[in-house]
C-alpha cells in the first residue's frame, strides 16, 4: 500500500503537535499549506514537513520527516519517506 500523501485537520494538528481549531485558524489565514479535494480540507504531508522547517529558528540542519500513524496498523508509529 502507498504511503499517505496528506492528512486531515485532526491529523496536522497531530504531525505539528498543536491544535486543531489551531490549524483550522491558519488555514482560514492561508498561512499552511493544504488543498480542497472535493468538500475536504488535506495538509500534504511533506508540504508540512517544508513549511515547518522553513520557521524553524537557527535553522541548520534539515528536519527529519514527520511520524505519520497510518490507518489500520495497530497505532505504530513510523517516519516517511
């Protein structure tokens, strides 16, 4: 199975460790990165990664990608790609 390229609010808001009335803010703000499909809301996952790195401060080294929890795998954890 392929790995998820975006997560819903609930799930960027689990990625960035805040909020989800947080990201619903910003995105209203057009200040993260996301998508409509359809009626839905989706935060491409390495999008995040990006624009989390680029707010990092004394950015000098590249993040690790974001732990993602896929669906139906028991609740492990594990790092993208």
């Amino acid at each position: 199975m392929a790995e998820r390229l975006a997560v819903d609010v609930a799930g960027a808001a689990q990625l960035l460790g805040v909020s989800p009335g947080l990201v619903r803010k910003l995105t209203l703000l057009d200040e993260i990165p996301h998508a409509k499909v359809g009626a839905r809301v989706v935060y491409p996952i390495r999008e995040l990664t990006l624009w989390l790195s680029e707010r990092t401060k004394n950015n000098d080294h590249e993040l690790e990608p974001l732990v993602v929890v896929k669906e139906g795998d028991g609740g492990r954890r594990r790092r993208t790609e």
